[in-house]
C-alpha cells in the first residue's frame, strides 16, 4: 500500500504553530530547571555561568549565544532556515518571561516535582519543533555541520561540544546537578516519543530538520578519501546517543 504524498504547504500553519509553540515551550522548561536549582541541561550551564558572570538575564545571554553559534555555520557552510533564527530569540524570550512569572522554589518536594516538569517539557518542546522542519536550532545545526564536514559520529561530535559546554559553564558558576543528569537520561526518549506525535500527517519525522535538499549534504572525504557522512535525521542529529 502506498502513502499518498502530502502536497506542500497544506500543514504550513500547523508548522508554523507547532514552531513557535514548541520554541516557546522549551524556553519555559529552561527556566523551570533554573527555578528547581537542582541542575540545568548542558547549554543552560553555559547560559547561567556566563550570566553570573555579566550580570545579564540568562535570556539574553541564550540569544548572544545562539546568534554567536550561528556565525559558526559560516566556515563549515550550513544554512539556516525559519526555525534556526527563530530558535535564537524565542527561547531567550519565553526563558526570561517564564522567570520573571514563576517564582522561586522553596523545599526538596517542589523542587524536584519542578526539575521534572521541565525535564518533561522540554521533551515535548523538542519534539514540537524539531517535527515542525523549519531548520534546526544554531546548536544543533553546529553539531550536525561538524559531523557532515569532519566526517566524526553524531555521537562523538555532540560528546565533545556538550563536554566543553558544561565544564565552561561549570567554571563560570553555572548549576550542575541531579537536574543534568535527569536531563541527559531521559530527554532522548521523550523526545524521540514526541517527535513521533507530532510527526504532521504524510511527513515522517525521520526527514532531516533542515528540510530534503540536506538529505543530499556529504562531508568533504576524510583523510583517505573514501569515507562520506550524510546529513542526519533529526532523531540522529538532536537526541543523545
């Protein structure tokens, strides 16, 4: 039995919608990690080390970042799509409004029903956006560029980014904890759960984020010339190995 092709542009606003709905989601679910004090993912170290260190909102210093990263994409030639710049604001944005709303957590209890709850957001943010295929985020995008001109595993690749992320945030006084490592065990099967949910009907979330014309995207031939890497699903690109 055949599937009949989905014409494009027909889930164009459910796209759209479930783009910033999940951007927006995951922005939230930073800052509900922030308010449980118990540990943020690999990124949200770097955001809050380098906020205590400037004294700028962990939003605003999660856009600079993601802008910053997105330059990255220049010598390693990726391209960015609608997703990709608004993943640079949206979520500095939704972070910062979700902190100014939320208030601080008091006691072992809440905390970690809170720690929870935004691990489990971010699962669902991330499979909202990402099935969207509107482009991957700059971070993602720079693992996913390194891997296509390197030739180095999606595993490898993210190891070593999320490795110098967290131990430069760390450094900075960013917040490790039982929140990171909740974070790192769980958010690839709910994401993977959730990318599957919000596949849009006739698209298989298996496509790549960045759309198909990067399905054809090989890395430069590595030192014996006989070794290419194609562009990865967005399982294989965003969730951990």
């Amino acid at each position: 039995m055949s599937i009949t092709p989905v014409p494009r542009g027909a889930h164009l606003t459910r796209r759209l919608i479930q783009l910033y709905v999940g951007l927006a989601l995951y922005g939230a679910s930073s800052a509900l990690l922030v308010r449980a004090g118990l540990g943020l993912e690999p990124w949200g170290v770097l955001h809050q080390g380098l906020a205590e260190r400037t004294g700028l909102s962990i939003g605003v210093v999660s856009i600079i970042v993601g802008a910053a990263v997105l330059l990255l994409w220049i010598p390693i030639r990726q391209r960015p799509g609608l997703g990709t710049v608004s993943n640079v604001f949206a979520i500095g944005i939704a972070m910062d409004g979700t902190l100014a709303l939320v208030p601080d957590v008091h006691g072992l209890a809440a905390e970690i029903a809170v720690m929870v709850a935004g691990v489990v957001v971010n699962g669902v943010a991330t499979g909202l956006y990402i099935a969207a295929r509107f482009g991957p985020g700059p971070r993602d995008g720079l693992m996913t560029g390194l891997h296509l001109r390197t030739g180095r595993s999606i595993r490898l690749v993210r190891t070593l980014i999320e490795v110098a992320v967290v131990a430069t945030g760390f450094v900075l006084g960013g917040s490790l904890g039982a929140g990171t490592v909740l974070y790192a065990l769980a958010i690839g099967p709910l994401a993977q759960f959730f990318l599957r949910f919000f596949a849009i009907d006739g698209e298989p979330a298996g496509e790549t984020a960045a759309g198909a014309a990067d399905e054809a995207a090989v890395a430069p031939a590595p030192d014996n010339g006989n070794t290419t890497a194609t562009a990865p699903t967005p399982e294989q690109a965003i969730l951990p190995k």
